[in-house]
C-alpha cells in the first residue's frame, strides 16, 4: 500500500520592529586551540554573508546558545556583521588569543557588562558569561557552520610500506625570515612599563614613544605589568650570560600573573645575506632562553631583533610599536627589524651538503664519545673507513666505559683522554699529542654536554645553569677553533630541537640556551674551508635509553635515520633543523597486561584506606602552599585538569609537596584528583614515607598530556656520561 502526505510550509514569523543594537558578542569554542581557529574562519565567512540585522542576531544566538561549551574558548565583538567578520578573521589569524576555559582570573566586582570587556575576559579563561541573556529578543537558531572534525586515520592499512634508502637523509630545514607588517589594531596600549635600558638616549626616546601609545613609565619592576629590556653588551663582545641570567629570573620573579616580557636585543639573529660575520652566539642564545623561560613562566613576551644601524629614536619607534602589539593582542612573537622593514621567523628546506668521504689517513676527534650518541657516532665513522680515532671526555675511564674502548679498539685504533672541552689550554694539549701521533686532524664531532632535572628558571642558579651551559658555549667554540685552525674537513656540533622550540625548553631553559648558542655559532662559522654544522637534533629512539614512543612524541628519529642525517648533513654547514615525526607504537610486550600495566591519566585508583580528618586538614594545607608557591593561586575547589598542568609543574608541584608534607609524592596523583581536595585526601590515604634524599623533581609517565617536546628531552635525565641524548 502506498500512502502520501503533503507538508506545508509553516506559516511566516513576522519579526518585530528594525533591530537597533549598539554592538554584538561571539563565543567560539572548541576541543583544541586549532579547532578553535578553524572554527573562527569558517564563522567569519558566514557573518560576511549576513543578510541583515536579525540575521546577525540570529548568527550570534547560535554560536552562543545553540552550541556545546568546550575546553577552548575565546570571544570577539562588533558593531555589526562586518566588524564580527574582520575580529572572527583575527582569531583564526592568531592575532587573538584562545584561552583554556576555567583557567582565567576572576571577574572584577561588580562584573562587566560591555562586551568588549566580556570578550576580553573569556580570551583569558572566563567562564562566568550568561550567554543565553546576550541573545537578542527574537533571536532564532539559524544555519551556522559546524565544528571543524580534526581529520585522521585510525585503522590499519594492511600494504607494506616502501622502506626509504638507508643513506637517504630524513626531512630538514633551515630557521629563515619573512616580511610582515605590524598588527593594524596596535594603536592603543595604556599600561604600566618598567625599561631596563642602560642607553641614555634610548631610553629617553623610548620613554617618549611609549606614552605616545598611553602607557606609563614605572620605576620598578613591582610597579608594571610589562618590563621591555634591552641588552646592554657593547658592540664587538659577547654578553655575560651569568648576569643576564639572574635579570630575567629576577624579572620573572617579580612580573604579575598576567604580565608581560619584551626583550631585545642587536646582532643576535641573521636576518639577511651577509650578517652571519656579526652574528653574536651568545644573543641569540639569550633570545631562546628569554622566550623558553617565558614559555615556563606562561608569561607573555616577545623577543625583537634590533637593526644595529638605525639611530635610537628608530629603534625607539619599533619597540614601542612592538609594545602595542604585545600589550593589545597578548601573543606571544618573535620579530627583526631591518631598515624599516619587520620580518617574522620562517622555515625552508635545506637539501644534504655534499658528499664526504672518510679517510683512513689523519684522525678524527670526537668530544663525548663513550655516551650513548657519541659511540654510535664513533662506530659509524669505523664502518665508513676512519682508522684512527681520539675521544674525549670529562669523566675517568671505569669499568664499563673501559670495556666500549676495548670493543672499539678491535675495530680501529683509538685513544681516550680525560679532558674538560670548555678548558682550551687542555683540549689543546691534547690535540697536539694526537696530531703527533696519527698526523692530520680531519674532522671534529662535539657531543659533549649535560642536563639538569626539570626546574624553572626563576628558581635555579647560575652556577647549576653553568654545568649545562659551559660545555655547549665554551666547548663548542674551543672545538670549532680547533679545526679551523688544523685545517680540518668539518666541525659537527650535535645541538637540539630545545635551541629551537620555546616549548622544549620549559623546565630546561639552561639547555635550551645551550643549545641556541651552538646553533648560532655553526651560523657563523661555517667557511669553505672548515664546513661548521650543527644538527638541531630530535630524540634519538633505541639509543641511550629503552626504547618508548612517548618520550619522543612527535619529534623522533630512529638511530638508523639519525645516522643517514647525520652523514648527509656532514658538510652542509650553518644550523640544520631536523624535526622528526611520531614514532610507530612498539609491540605489546607480553608481560604488558592489566594487572603490571601503569595506570594511566584516565584510572581512577582505590583508596585503601579513610584517613583522619586531622590528616585531610594539614595535607589541605600543604596542597594549598604547594600550589601558591608554583602557581601563585589556590584553586580551591576549581578542577585540577582546567589550570593547565604539565610536567614541568607537575614536578614542581611534586617536590613542593614532598618538602611540605615529610612524605613521597607520586606525580600521578596530581593527573588524577580532580581538586585540591580530593588530592589532599589521596595523599592522606597514601602510606606515608620521607623523600628519598637529594631527590629531584619528579618526572610523570609519558601518558601524562605533558607537551611533547618537553617529552622528547626526557631520556635526557636518564643517560649520565659526557655524551647524552641530544
């Protein structure tokens, strides 16, 4: 039997008079900051295509009480459709900030009503909007874009991929510069700056065009809530590193919760042909570190690259321009002036120097070469034909390090000196007893160096910076000077991904200045005679340390692809950045069943037993201290997971912890309570037990949610010697 039925339009819904409304307010959230952004554009489009005034309204009821609420949030005003495209644009742009719901501060009392206001408060976090009561009288659901799924595959393809030529070297890119101009919006920036200029005249031009822009000139740091520095190391010199260290964990220390760093600085990056002669290793190094520590301390900041020949008042002009733009769109940037013109970093691919072939006549040197990379490197050079081979390190030969000798003395003739890379008088005497034993030096191969444990950089000393720090600036320069003047075919530095990620240096600022200070320094170096390169390394997967997929996240090489690299970047020269990818899960190990797996971030655990109130007190009291001196708030009863902890903090807030309470605190406690309370009694109901002595920060499992290039330089705190995981 068939049957029809005839549906009629429904009747039309006279809306009321013409709408008049002064201005509008848009929420856009997401699972993601991407998706956040993606979303953003798509919501521009369809607000550029609006049809009217309801129809605007009926866009904006959409977004904001027609659609689920996630943990990434921001929010934008307008007068009318076009203003709400061009802010919308703005997000997706990166020009405006995404903020974590749950996370931002408290809204003052009483609570704004201007939706400039309101949007700028949900950018930091701001959960506290009635956003149906913004809906305009009449407001309907109307046909606004959906939420941009993150695309991926998630099944196995069951074909055989093809696997790439052994001494094919994986992707690589140089750190490059384009143009782009200023954020047109950067008009305005009332606020409170402290300068740190030693320059008389450029300081009183820079005072001057700040207030141009309606900012104040404050005496002290405690006084503003932007302090811009500009470095003071004379033309010709490098900067001392110890003294600009204890100026930015000073200045750290005394920035409030939302304040801001500008830092600046002449000759520390290369920007056009024909800088890389004045480029300064040790300002490019302070640049990093500024950016990794403001990265550790979520402090927004940004990092300017002057031009050395322009005149105080132009400087004073871009500083005070770049002031605006920090001060209006809290974004953190990194930016060169150059001649009136404002470039942004870039990347290119950078293509294998040419081929070397290794020589049975000379010897090599490599520096660190009985750690885990170094003695990879070693072996590599033996198969390819090297004959003589000196290695040097810090540390005396003990049993182990002295079997490794013995293996590779099968293999070639080798020699190993105890000697400190960063004394040259020593480093020197040695190269001498080699050059009179096997002749010619050919090449160089720096793997020396060291890491601290996690740590922020306001709260460690120099003196504990300078044993990661010495072996990289001073070794480095001592071992490229060495081969300069011998004449050798190459010096390789074996540098890191924290000298070139603000990110991989939260906790590690000392390495990450390290790391940026080599980087700079093959920029420099590198001559048609000597070729200097330094690989800007990712985690080196099965070396060193067992191998785990989550240590090395989304930057890894395995050992054979390091090696080709390597080889194939031998003569390249300047700084070569290799990114790495996502290395494929291990195999399941048969014992990995439930009852010996860790739990992971997810796993609720049961209690064994109730504690005593008196207990649940004074440990909710220590937790409250713990996360006041990390984080200089107490979350009462806000959940854990909306503050952003990662494993820097989760460290911190670990050792705090254990320093508070006389007990061992297991980090994983800290991914699983959902609030301060339900952590204090977990730590209540958890046996009690004094901390290991000289224990450092704890470091959590890699299922943590911790920053994957935080992860990456994990097996770092794992491989002691001279020559560690890059």
């Amino acid at each position: 039997m068939n049957a029809h039925v005839i549906v009629e339009e429904p009747p039309r819904v006279e809306r009321g008079a013409v709408l008049v409304q002064d201005s509008h307010l848009v929420r856009v959230t997401g699972a993601d900051e991407r998706a956040v952004r993606e979303l953003a554009a798509a919501y521009a489009d369809r607000f550029a295509t609006s049809r009217g005034p309801w129809d605007t309204a009926d866009l904006c009821h959409t977004a904001n009480a027609g659609r689920s609420p996630q943990e990434y949030v921001t929010a934008v005003h307008g007068r009318d459709a076009a203003e709400l495209a061009e802010n919308l644009r703005a997000v997706a742009a990166g020009r405006l900030p995404v903020g974590v719901a749950g996370s931002g501060t408290r809204a003052p009392d009483p609570a704004p009503t201007g939706h400039a206001a309101l949007a700028e408060l949900v950018r930091t976090g701001y959960t506290g909007v009635d956003w149906p009561a913004l809906s305009v009288p009449g407001a309907r659901t109307t046909d606004l874009p959906t939420y941009p799924f993150a695309p991926g595959r998630h099944w196995h393809m069951h074909t055989e991929a093809t696997a790439p030529a052994e001494d094919t070297p994986p992707e690589a890119y140089r750190a490059t510069w384009r143009e782009e101009a200023l954020p047109q919006e950067a008009q305005a920036a009332p606020g409170t700056v402290r300068l740190v200029v030693t320059d008389p005249a450029l300081h009183e031009a820079l005072t001057a065009e700040l207030r141009l822009y309606g900012a104040h000139v404050a005496g002290t740091e405690a006084e503003a809530d932007t302090v811009l520095m500009v470095d003071a190391t004379p033309p010709g010199q490098e900067p001392d590193l110890s003294t600009f260290w204890a100026r930015v964990a000073k200045t750290l220390k005394a920035l409030p919760p939302h304040g801001r760093l500008l830092w600046a600085a002449c000759h520390g990056a290369a920007v056009r042909p024909g800088e890389h002669a004045s480029l300064r290793p040790g300002t490019a190094a302070q640049a990093m570190a500024v950016a990794a520590a403001c990265a550790e301390s979520r402090i927004a900041h940004a990092v300017v690259h002057l031009d050395p020949s322009e005149p105080a008042e132009a400087r004073a002009r871009v500083l005070a321009a770049e002031y605006a733009a920090l001060r209006q769109g809290g974004e953190s940037t990194v930016a060169a002036h150059r001649a009136g013109v404002r470039y942004v970093p870039d990347t290119s691919p950078v293509r294998p120097g040419r081929a070397y072939e290794v020589r049975p006549d000379g010897y090599y040197l490599v520096t660190g070469g009985l750690g885990a990379i170094g003695r990879r490197l070693v072996e590599r050079l033996i198969d390819r034909g090297a004959r003589h081979i000196g290695i040097v390190g810090r540390s005396a030969l003990d049993p182990g390090r002295s079997q490794t000798l013995r293996a590779l003395a099968t293999r070639a003739e080798v020699v190993y000196r105890s000697c400190d890379v960063a004394d040259a008088p020593a480093l020197t005497a040695v190269v001498g007893e080699l050059d009179a034993r096997w002749g010619r030096l050919r090449g160089v191969v720096h793997c020396s160096g060291g890491v601290n444990a996690f740590g922020a950089m306001r709260r460690r000393p120099w003196a504990d910076a300078a044993r990661v720090v010495t072996p990289k600036t001073d070794g480095s320069l001592h071992a490229v000077r060495l081969a300069q003047d011998r004449g050798a075919d190459f010096a390789v530095l074996t540098s890191s991904l924290a000298g070139t990620h603000a990110d991989a240096g939260r906790g590690l600022v000392d390495y990450s200045l390290a790391n940026a200070y080599q980087l700079a320094l093959a920029e420099r170096e590198h001559g048609p005679a000597t070729a200097v390169t330094a690989h800007a390394w990712p985690n080196w997967t099965g070396v060193g340390m067992a191998a785990d997929a989550g240590f090395a996240a989304a930057h890894s090489l395995d050992a054979t692809e390091a090696e080709a690299a390597f080889f194939g970047h031998l003569l390249t020269g300047g700084a070569v950045v290799l990114p790495g990818h996502a290395p494929a899960a291990p195999p399941a190990s048969p014992a990995d069943t439930p009852e010996t797996r860790e739990p992971g971030p997810g796993t609720r655990t049961v209690i064994p037993a109730p504690a005593t109130g008196r207990d649940r007190t004074a440990l909710r009291a220590h937790v409250r201290d713990a996360f006041l001196h990390v984080l200089g708030d107490d979350p009462g009863d806000r959940p854990l997971r909306g503050l952003g902890l990662d494993s820097l903090v989760i460290a911190e807030l670990a050792t705090a912890l254990e320093q508070r309470a006389g007990r061992t605190v297991d980090p994983s406690l800290l991914m699983r309570a959902r609030t301060a309370d339900e952590l204090a009694a977990e730590l209540a109901a958890t046996a009690a037990g004094p901390p290991e002595a000289g224990a450092g920060p704890a470091v959590p499992a890699d299922a943590t949610g911790a920053t994957a290039l935080s992860l990456l330089l994990r097996p770092l705190l794992t491989d002691g010697g001279d020559g560690v995981t890059p």
